[in-house]
C-alpha cells in the first residue's frame, strides 16, 4: 500500500494492532520496550508523507506480521535488516537501532536465565 492509499483509521488501526500484538505475544519488559519504541517512531514520522510515510507503514506492517507469527519460542526474536534497510538509514537512525538491539538482547538474557532458574 501506498501512504495516500492509507486513511487515517488504517494508519491508527495498524499503531493499536502493533500494540496489541505486543501485549499479546511479548514479554513484558520486552512489550514496554517495544511499546517505548513504536510510539517514539510513530511520533516522529507523524508529519512524513508520501514516499517516507509509505516505507514506513510498510515496514511496521511487515514487523507486526513478524512478530505475529513467530512461534518459535526459543528462537531469540528479530531479525536481521536487509542491506538496503541498512543504507537508507541514517546515522541516528542506526545508533537508535544499535542501542534498540543491544537494550532487547539483555531483556531476552535476563528472561532466558530466570526461565532456566526456575
């Protein structure tokens, strides 16, 4: 989908799923963090439109779908950003994600050891 193809109560309906998803599927200090994050980036592209606006849907669609359907409990969660996700970032944008990543990986350790403790 296009952004102009978007009407604002898709645009919300798809912030409340992502939620929703997360409330549903993740661990809570993994939920707070992912909750932290997406209102950051959605308060940040609140004003984007056009080609920036569509990416940016697209990329929170294809991560809701992502986390939807990971079943793998044992699976740490995530994955890799293709390459060209990578280049299109800029140098904030790649520190943001760096201390996103880095903030996740010692949630998931602290959640895995206090599973495998109890």
């Amino acid at each position: 989908k296009h952004a102009n193809m978007w009407s604002r109560a898709q645009v919300l309906g798809l912030y409340r799923d992502i939620l929703r998803t997360h409330r549903r599927v993740l661990a809570p200090d993994l939920r707070l963090l992912g909750d932290k994050y997406v209102r950051a980036e959605w308060q940040l592209h609140k004003k984007s439109s056009g080609k920036i606006l569509s990416q940016f849907l697209s990329s929170w669609k294809d991560y809701k779908d992502m986390v939807d359907n990971h079943h793998d409990q044992d699976a740490e969660p995530g994955r890799d950003l293709a390459p060209e996700q990578m280049q299109r970032m800029n140098d904030d944008q790649k520190e943001q994600l760096q201390r996103l990543e880095t903030e996740a990986r010692e949630i998931y350790k602290r959640n895995d050891n206090s599973h495998k403790h109890s």
